[in-house]
C-alpha cells in the first residue's frame, strides 16, 4: 500500500513530504533526509492503530523509533494509545 499510495499521492499533486510520508512509512531507511521526522511520525501512528488493534505487539515496533518518541515501558506507550484513541472516539460523538 505504501507504493501505491505514493503513486496516486504524487499524481494527485500533493506535497513531497506527504507523498513521502506515505511512500516510506514502513521503510524508514529509505526515507529522505527531509522528511524523516514527518515519516517517523506517520510510522509511529501507524504502529499505535495497529497495536490497539492487536495486530502488532510492543516487542516488534521498532526500538529506534521507541526511543525517538522517547518511550522507555510498555505502559507508557499503551498509555499514549489510549489516550489518542479516546481523544478520537470524543472528536467522532460530537
């Protein structure tokens, strides 16, 4: 998805850090210098969905990336989850 959606991001006109962020999510070594605080960010969010959704457990993201964001438990990350999920569900019931 990440080739695709950076193939239909660049036809569509977006800007170069968008069409990066999605063309490099799930390969940051390859993510332009430019952009790579952007593509982190975007791979972290994509890892946080995916870990409330139980498809990724803790052990497997990137410890680079943990790091990074500055995470240093488990619970502190499932924290964060929580956090921006239910701040979601408040946005959507309004």
């Amino acid at each position: 998805h990440p080739e695709i959606g950076g193939a239909l991001a660049e036809k569509w006109n977006f800007p170069d850090s968008i069409v990066a962020s999605i063309r490099y999510h799930h390969a940051l070594d390859a993510a332009p210098d430019e952009y790579r605080q952007l593509i982190h960010t975007v791979a972290l969010a994509d890892l946080m969905v995916h870990y409330l959704l139980e498809s990724v457990e803790y052990y497997q993201i990137e410890r680079r990336l943990l790091e990074q964001f500055r995470f240093s438990s488990e619970d502190q990350f499932r924290r964060v989850c929580e956090h921006f999920q239910n701040g979601f569900e408040a946005d959507k019931s309004k």
